[in-house]
C-alpha cells in the first residue's frame, strides 16, 4: 500500500498543473531566498492568499516548492555578502564569507549547494519513511528532553567561544538575558519590557539575527574603498572542487543531514539553532581546527546540508500532530487547513497519498532549485564586483525591510539600530556573536522546558533514559570541544588574539562596564517578581556579571598578553581609506532610523538613498535616481504583494486623512 | 419554538433570512457602493494564525456580497497578544466601510479582563459577522471513568493541565475546571493547543481539550482505540443565550449537563457567572467582524446583508470544512445579541476573576 502511495503520488506530482504551481513556489522561494534576511515566513505570507480555492495537490506544491529552494538560495547573501541570507544560515557566513572574500565564492557556493541538494533529498527520504513510524519517537521527547536538546545547544558556546571562554560565556549570558524580556513562560509576568506592548512578546529573532551579522558587517565592508571580492574575479574558479570538497567530506555531509532531520523532526528547538549545532559538531570532530572561521570548506557543508535536512524531518510532527516546529511551517499549516487538510493521523492513513505528494514536491523542487540556482550564480555574484557603496544601501533597505516583518512596527527598526550597535561592538571588542545569538534563541526554550519538566515530572526527570543518554552527548560533545584548547585552538569566530597592542584600553573597559549594567539591571527588574518568573533571568545575570567581571580584571589592569583583551580596532587599519568609518556609519543608520519617524518608511527611504548616493557614494544623478526607483519599486512590490503599511511617522501620523498608499 | 440564529443552518433558510434582511432595510443599502474599492480586513494576528485562516476564508465570499463587490484584503498586524492592532485599529480606522476588524477571544479577553493596556472600547464596534467555535475537553481512559456523572471518584486526584497561559484562551477551560470542582494543576508555557495535546499523549498531562476540527481529527482516533474519554463540550449559545449542545457533538454533554451529572444540580454563583462570560467571548462568540465607531448605519446593513449572503452561499457552505466546522453563523441582526453578550460581563464577576487569578496565579493586570 506504502509503495503503491508513493507512486501514485509521483504520479499526481507530474502532471503539468501541479508541475506549474510547484515552479510558483520555488521561484517564489528564490527570490525571497536571495534577498538577504528574508525567510521562509515572508515565502509563506505571500503565497498563503494564492492557495485559497486552489485544488490540494497544486496549493500543497506551490508551499513546499518554496521550501528547499529557499534553504538554497539562502546561501548566496550568506557567503557572498557575510549577511544571513534568513535566520537558518547564519553559521554558514563563518567560513562561507572568507572563502568568498579569498576569491574562492565559487568552491563555496557548489560545496554548499551540492551539500544543501543531498541534505534536502535526505530529508525526503526521511520523511518517506519515518512519517509511518515517528509517532512513538516524537511521543517520548517531553519537556524534560527537550530541556537537555536545549541544554545540548548552550553547549556549543564552548567551540564557538574563539580566543576566549569567558566572553563567550558572558556573551551567551548576554543573549540569555535579552531573550528573557517580555513574558515569562512560567507565570506570564512581564519582565524587562518597560511596560511597552512592544517587548511582550520579546525581542524578534529576525532582528537580533540581522542585528548581530548584517549590520556589523555592512559597516565594515564600508570602511574599504573597494568591492567584496578582494581578487579581480568575482566567484573564481572551483565549480568543481566545491563539489569534490563535499564527496570528499561525505560521511561528515551524511551525518549532519541525520542530525538535521533528527533535530527537526522533534518539535520544540526550533529551527535557527541547527545550523549553530551543526557547525559546532564540524569543530568538535575535527582534528585540524586551524582554518575554521577563515575559509574552512568544511565549515560550509556542515550547516547547510543541516539545514536543507530539517526541512524534510521538520514535516514528520507538522504532518502528524498538526504542530508546526517553526514560523513557516505554522503558515504551511492554515494553508493545509485553508484547502481543507486538518493534518493528524490521517496523514499516514487514508491521506497517505497527500503525504507522499508532499514528499515529492519536496524532492523535485529540491534539484530545480539546485540547478536554478548554480545557473544564477554567475550573474548574482557580480555583486561581488561592485563597488560597496553602491551595493550598501540595498543592503540596508533589504535588512531593515526584513526587520520590520515580525511585528510591522516602527520600534522593529530602533531595535535594529540599538542592538546593531551593540553587535558592532560585540565584534570589534571579540566578543563571540555566535554565542550570544546561541544563548537569546535557546533563552525562552531553556526556561520554558526546566520549569514544565520540573511541573510535569519534578527533579526525578533528570533519571529518564533519553534525558541521560543526552546528557552523555553533552559531556561528549563538551571534552570533543575541550580538546581544541590544548592543540590548534578552538573557532576564531572574532577576531584572533595576537597580544593587544592598543594604545587605549578604555573603549574595552567601557564596553565591559556597559555588559556588567545590563546584568545588574537584569537583577533589578526581576528581582520583585514571583520565584519561577525571576528564577532563570537572576540565574542568568549572575552567571554573566561573574564572566564579567573576571573579563573586566585583567582588562582593568592593563594585562595586554590576556586572553580576554582583545580590540579589533588595533589593527585598525592600513586599508581603512572607505567612504564611512564606524561613527559616521552609525550616524547614517541613526538618521535613517530618525526620518522613517518623521516621515515613515517610504520617503525616508527615498531620500536615504539620495542622500547616501550623492554623498558618499558620489553618484552621478543619473545613476542616484536609476538606483532609488529600483529601491522604490522593490519595496513598493513586496509590500504590495503583503498587503502591509510600512512602518509610519509622526508626520504622517498627523497628514493620514490627506495621504494614500504608500505614503501613509 | 426555531430561535432566529438556528434558521441560519439551512442554506435555503438562511437566502430566505437574507431576503427578509433585505426587504427589511430597503433604499439606503441601495446607496452604498464599493465598486472599484479595497477593503482592508484587519487581523491583530500574524499570517496563519486562527483569525488569519478565518478572515482568508470568508474574504471572497464577502468579497463577491459586498455591493460593487470590492476588492477584499486581509491586512495582519500582529503584536502584543493582538492587543497593539486592535489599539491601532480603534484609533485610526476610518468609519467609511473600507476598514473591516476581525478578532478572536484573546483580543475579547484582556477587554473583559480589565487590562490596563487596553485602548479599545468593544461596546463602539458595529458587529457585523460572529462565528462560534467549539471544544471538546477529554481525559485519559485509565482513570476507569467513562462520563461526567462519575468525575466525583477523582475529585481528589491531583490532574495536570498543559496551559498556554492564565490569561489565554485557556483561562475558560481553567474556570471550567474551577467551577466543577476538579484539582487541577496548570502547567504553563505551551505555544498551542497541539503542545497541549501532545503533552497529554506522553502522558504529561492527564485533562486536556481540544478545539472541534483537532478533536476530530486527533483526539477520536484516540477515544476509539480506548486511550481517552470525552468528558464535555463547551456547547453553543442559542439566540436566548442559553447554552445548547455542541452540534459537531451532539452525543457529548454540554458543560452545564456535565456539572449536573456530577453534583446533580445546575450550577450558579460568581464563578459561574465568570466562566459563562469567557465561554462566550471565547467559544461561542470566539471571532466576531466589526466595522468602526460611528460607520453610518447604511454601510453597516449593507456588510450585515452580505455577510448573511455570503453565509447562505452554497459554494461556501460547500466548502467550509474544517475552518467554519458545523457551527451556526451569527448574522444579520442575530451578531448584534451574541456580541453584546461576548463583550460584557458583570462588574462582580470581573472582580472574581482577577482575584482568582492574583491569588493562584500571581497575574495582575494593572
């Protein structure tokens, strides 16, 4: 009957309606792939109004042909431009991004493209065969084992600490501690959200990701006067070596597609952790760390054959039990329901067929997107070769866009400004990104898993079988990490330690003053709440002040050998002869952020990109008003096509009776 | 005697009901004319959620309805537990007929509730469209039970309730629970009523419900195999506002029948009052449609008329499935009641609840 299913399904899928409706979506997921930031919830948004009253094999085509190619197409922001592509490809930037930088873009790219291809087909085929048999394994991840996955996911700060474990530790609790604003999962208080309706519902993802890598990255890049690519080619050879580099890496590629459609298939982690786990695997389990962080190929593979795997094992639970394991697939569910699928046992019942049209869909769209995008690489790679201050505001209009998509609020873009800051800092002064990105989106699981397996099962859970076994993975993995420290070292996520030269310790000290007060302001506002709600944030702030505080010691004492003094500023910097240093970046960012609340999104950005091109890109106004009607137009087709009011000012606020569409 | 709400059922019925609708308000809705417009439909939710899958639903229809028959657009504005769209939508939405508010009982909650941050005023929206909702809440076999009438054999036990939050939707289950006198522990942080479910299959939780197209597809397979026991429905209010079954159930008791079956008597009080006052913002008037304060009464026959059309459309009953379940529409002059009834609730019984929740659950809401 299985087998019978399955071919029927192939059957469905080839025909030339349901073949068109899934080139719908892979295109769909193409485009929203490749513009940075962008992930598979706004994919899922703008196809959503199409599925009402399509037939069910073409609607579900058309939503799961958006998926694989995404997870593709993702990977072209993330290695060529060092910005995540979406929330699921932040860990291939660390070794994607150099390799591009040294004019291997290309190597890059086909290594990750062909280890996407075989982590997504792998994902099928899981999916195939454990949607008949996941249910009992689903069934036995309860609260108390999806605390340890979490507990298993913090750990990887250890190898992705770089030069020091202490800031890593602090930068995590850093991120704890931001993750922890808004309702506690617990009791439902608000903690740290100066009573705004904004912060209720915490921090978004999106933000902090793009806060953290794009916003820093951008300003650096513009402190060169030059493009990308730092060789005269801009993807360079290696087409084939990329892809020699994944068969030679195939049990590494193999295993991380089982950990990907493992780690998807159990609903709870999330997806914008994998990537980081897999990229932390990678590091333990090799015996030559030294090229990570500066153009490891293995450091592409991993994550992203990760990745494209979780979307095959993240629709096991989505399809079983009607639970979505991520946003996207909360949006792929009321499409299901919207054609009238209420997804549940039936689905490997009497809806079988249904399933296995997914399937397909998946594994199909999963090679058109390969080929798509290998075919597109060329061309999107020129980018590459412009001259940045010509590519940086597109830059900074995809990022901003992309932050408001969470809540479509003007606060989305002061959150990006203010904590686009703090990454800035967090990289000049190494501290470790990862780390801090790793601890904010395991902050509300943590809490919400330690205090619903202490209510369902109390301290006895912690004598589960799966809770111990992953408990030994975790030892495991840690001594794996551990290793690194005696022999080559462990990731150089920041920056790497040569002894401190700077003329200034100040702007260090300062910094760490400044992480010290946002802990003991974290102390101050939840101290006054009820146990469970102030247990996990106090916890986490007294965890982070002590990393703190043994970081700011030896900063403090002027103790330049340290491993915790670190200013990125040292080298600081021959080839600084950009167009914007660091200031006048955030300046930039701070009067953008400022005139969208005066004016809104739209004619801020207008007049940011006439600004930005005649100023300090020293554009002809031929080429500032090309490039602003390209941004205008951008914009103004994909809010149109989300229905969505771009984030308002105060002058509009006051003109909105005068105004029409996109002006208010 | 057929309450006015039930003649809705029938297709044919309800075109009849429509007609009436029509002869009843002759000349003004003549006058009202959205051809060429757009009309926003409002959601304080983010794509995918109920009310989006909801108000994308019924778009077309009302679309197709609407004189002129506009162009229908959902516009999401997520945030703050829909609290910061339904603000935004208060204040700024003109009362012009292009601007169209959908919610769902967590916006209805907070209101009832008393919530400091809330900026609405429910009472000033014209209800044009209230869809009910159902739940069945169901517990495991192994606890030798198989009705209502024997639940006092476990009034001792200590039961586990996997929560989404006190002051979610699950605050009705949690009066339910209350008022009938059970021990229940609630266990919060779930992100919906899957996890719940989810919860209850690990054997997490041992009392749980689920709304009806999830207890269909999910929990009968479940009851059938002897793992779970029905226990009551939340049940339907009738134009009267007296509860009546659940139609997608009508061989499970009701809450009031359950209560019965358990003490013997119907059940009365300050607590009971407050469950019936969250049962109907959250169950039987769960998502109301509403147009702005002040739209000119023309414009609101003329959405009431088409919501009634769109509710008599044979291509929509065909094709309402799993979104709309079995349940009775509320429309025409029937939302007016059943809205008004969702979005009071007796000062005391206010009063109750907060107390209630400050005191076993630490939730203040100043």
């Amino acid at each position: 009957m299985v087998i019978d299913a399955l071919f029927e399904a192939l059957g469905n899928v080839l025909t030339l309606q349901h073949f068109t409706y899934l080139m719908v979506g892979v295109l769909v997921g193409l485009v929203v792939g490749i513009l940075p930031g962008l992930g598979g919830i706004v994919g899922m948004s703008l196809l959503l109004p199409f599925v009402y009253g399509m037939d069910a094999t073409s609607a579900l085509a058309m939503l799961i042909g958006m998926l694989p190619v995404l997870a593709i197409a993702d990977t072209f922001a993330s290695v060529l431009m060092g910005i995540p592509g979406s929330s699921a490809s932040q860990a291939t930037i660390l070794d994607g991004f150099p390799m591009a930088k040294k004019g291997q873009a290309a190597r890059a790219l086909s290594a990750a493209f062909t280890a996407s291809l075989f982590g997504g087909l792998f994902g099928a085929a899981v999916l195939t065969v454990c949607v008949l048999a996941a249910r009992p394994l689903i069934l036995s991840f309860g609260a108390a084992e999806l605390f340890m996955l979490t507990l298993f996911g913090l750990s990887m700060v250890g190898v992705l600490s770089g030069q020091s474990l202490l800031k890593g530790i602090a930068a995590c609790a850093l991120g704890l501690a931001l993750g922890a604003v808004g309702a506690a999962p617990a009791t439902g208080e608000y903690r740290m959200d100066f009573g705004t309706l904004y912060l209720m519902d915490g921090v978004p993802l999106v933000i902090v990701g793009l806060a953290l890598f794009a916003v820093p990255e951008i300003g650096d890049l513009l402190r060169k006067n030059s493009t990308i690519a730092e060789r005269k080619s801009s993807l360079g050879t290696g087409w084939l070596q990329g892809i020699r580099d994944t068969w030679a890496y195939r049990w590494l590629t193999l295993r991380c597609s089982g950990l990907g459609a493992i780690l998807g298939m159990i609903p709870g982690l999330g997806g914008s952790v994998v990537d980081w786990i897999a990229y932390g695997h990678v590091v333990q389990t090799s015996k030559d760390r030294s090229q990570f962080g500066k153009g490891d190929v293995r450091g592409v593979i991993a994550p992203e054959s990760t990745t494209s795997a979780k979307e095959g094992g993240g629709l096991v639970p989505t399809l079983l039990f009607g639970i979505p394991g991520s946003g996207s697939m909360a949006i792929f569910l009321a499409g299901m329901i919207l054609i009238g699928l209420q997804p549940g046992p039936a689905m490997v019942g009497q809806n079988l067929g249904v399933t296995y049209t997914i399937v397909w869909s998946l594994a199909i769209a999963n090679v058109i997107g390969t080929v798509l995008c290998i075919v597109l690489a060329p061309n999107i790679a020129r980018i590459t070769t412009i001259r940045y201050a010509l590519v940086a505001p597109f830059m900074i209009l995809v990022i901003s866009f992309a932050a408001f998509q969470p809540s479509r609020s003007y606060l989305d873009l002061v959150t990006l400004l203010v904590l686009g800051v703090v990454g800035i800092l967090l990289r000049r002064f190494g501290w470790p990104r990862p780390a801090f990105l790793i601890g904010f989106v395991l902050a509300t699981q943590g809490e919400r898993y330690l205090y619903q397996a202490l209510q369902f099962s109390g301290w006895s859970f912690f004598g589960r079988p799966i809770v111990i076994v992953i408990g030994l993975i975790i030892i495991l993995s840690v001594w794996l990490g551990a290793r690194a420290n005696k022999g080559g070292g462990s990731v150089q996520t920041e920056g790497s330690g040569a002894i401190s030269d700077s003329t200034h310790m100040w702007p260090q000290v300062a910094f760490t003053a400044g992480v010290i007060c946002v802990f003991v302001f974290t102390l101050y506002e939840t101290v006054g709440l009820s146990l469970l709600g102030k247990v996990f944030p106090i916890g986490v702030a007294l965890v982070g002040l002590l990393a703190a505080l043994l970081i700011i010691w030896p900063q403090w004492r002027g103790n330049r050998a340290s491993r915790e003094v670190f200013d990125g500023e040292d080298a600081r910097r021959i080839d600084d002869d950009g167009p914007v240093g660091p200031l006048f970046y955030v300046a930039w960012l701070a009067a953008f952020v400022g005139a969208i609340g005066l004016v809104g999104y739209f004619l801020a950005l207008v007049a940011f990109f006439v600004a930005f091109l005649r100023i300090v890109a020293k554009s002809s106004w031929g080429q500032t008003l090309v490039l602003t009607g390209a941004a205008a137009g951008l914009v103004l087709l994909l809010a149109s096509a989300l229905n969505m009011v771009m984030p308002s000012g105060l002058l509009q606020d006051h003109f909105h009776n005068y105004l029409i569409w996109p002006l208010r | 005697m057929k309450s006015p709400m039930r003649l809705a059922r029938g297709a044919v019925a309800a075109v009849i009901a429509a007609a009436g609708l029509a002869l009843a308000t002759p000349g003004p809705a003549a006058a009202v004319d959205f051809s060429g417009k757009t009309v926003e439909w409002w959601i304080p939710f983010s794509e995918g959620g109920g009310s989006d899958v909801w108000a994308r639903f019924f778009a077309p229809y009302l679309a197709r309805h609407l004189p002129g028959q506009p162009n229908v657009i959902i516009r999401n504005v997520p945030g703050g537990g829909s609290i910061t769209g339904t603000n935004e939508f208060a204040a700024r939405a003109r009362p012009d007929g292009l601007s169209l508010l959908g919610t769902s009982g967590s916006t209805q909650f907070p209101y009832l509730l008393g919530d400091t941050r809330v900026r609405y005023e429910m009472a000033d929206f014209e209800p044009v469209l209230v869809s009910p909702t159902g739940g069945v809440v169901y517990i495991p076999a192994s606890f030798g039970i198989t009705d209502a009438s024997e639940l006092g054999q476990i009034a001792d036990r200590e039961l586990v309730y996997a929560s989404q939050g006190a002051t979610s939707l699950d605050l009705v289950p949690m009066l339910a629970f209350e008022v009938l006198g059970l021990n229940v522990r609630h266990v919060f942080g779930m992100t919906g009523r899957g996890d719940g479910r989810l919860a209850f299959e690990r054997g997490e939780a041992t009392i749980d419900y689920q709304t009806s197209s999830a207890y269909l597809t999910n929990v009968v397979p479940l009851v059938e195999a002897g793992d779970a026991v029905p226990l009551f429905s939340y049940g339907v209010l009738d134009a009267e506002g007296n509860v009546q079954r659940d139609p997608s159930f009508p061989d499970i008791p009701h809450f009031l029948e359950a209560y019965e079956m358990m003490h013997g008597e119907p059940p009365s009080g300050v607590a009971f009052d407050a469950y019936m006052a969250f049962f109907s913002a959250g169950f039987a008037a769960q998502k109301p449609a509403m147009l702005p304060r002040g739209t000119a009464p023309e414009i609101v026959e003329a959405y009431r008329q088409a919501f009634a059309e769109a509710v008599a459309d044979p291509a929509l009953q065909a094709a309402k499935g799993e979104v709309l379940g079995e349940y009775d529409q509320a429309v025409g002059e029937d939302t007016v009641p059943l809205y008004q009834v969702a979005t009071s609730i007796d000062p005391e019984a206010r009063e109750w609840v907060r107390g209630y929740l400050r005191d076993n659950h630490r939730v203040t809401l100043d």
